[in-house]
C-alpha cells in the first residue's frame, strides 16, 4: 500500500517506477538513491526486494557497492515493452483476433507508422 493513498498499487507498477528511475541516472544506484529519487514514502526494505526481483529477471545488473549494492538497467525501455507486447500477444487464446482488436485501436499516426515499420522490416 502506499503510504499516501491507502491503496495498493497496481501490479507491476512498483517495478515499473524503479525502471524509469534507473533508466533516467546514468550509471548504478544503489536502493537508498532509488527510494529518495522515487520521491514516495516507500520503505528501504520494499525498494530493495523490487530492485532484487528485477536482477533475479535478469532486468537489472548488479554490483557491490560498499555492504550493499548498486543496480543498473540492462535492457532498455523500449526493448521491455516489446516484449512485454510478445508475451500478451503470445498469451491470447486467438492470435489474429488480438492482432486484429491492436490494429482496431490505434490512431491514423500511429497507423501510418506501423506501416512503414513493416515495410522497413520486410526489406531486410
């Protein structure tokens, strides 16, 4: 729960903060420098054990730094979100259909842009 609210945070979203913290420092942070540049009154303990499950996934690395450590994203955000993606779309009983209901959803930019990705794509 947070402490602010009283509500939990949705799944994942914890995990999600601690990300974009470490994707926006250059170089490592250790879980105390997480916490602070999460601004939220989060314990010690609980960003450590996030920051401990994002190296048991193998999405952050991790170094000594003095008793503890200091972690660091080793994939980028773009590189998650796609395959964040595949695993939703590779989750769905039907895939055309949770193709055809992606497509359905998206703005004519966004349309546009998706066509030129594939045609790039095709030409490798």
């Amino acid at each position: 729960m947070t402490e602010r609210t009283g509500r939990r945070r949705p799944p994942g979203a914890l995990e999600n903060e601690v990300l974009a913290a470490l994707w926006a420092h250059d170089g490592p942070m250790t879980p105390a420098q997480v916490r602070d540049e999460l601004g939220d009154d989060l314990a010690y303990t609980t960003v450590m054990t996030t920051l401990s499950r994002l190296y048991e996934k193998g999405l952050v690395s991790r170094t000594n730094a003095g008793r503890g450590y200091a972690y660091a994203p080793l994939v980028e955000e773009a590189e998650l979100a796609a395959s964040r993606m595949q695993a939703v779309l590779d989750a769905g009983p039907d895939r055309a259909e949770v193709l055809t209901r992606f497509v359905g959803s998206l703005d004519s930019d966004d349309e546009k842009l998706l066509r030129v990705l594939l045609k790039r794509v095709r030409r490798r």
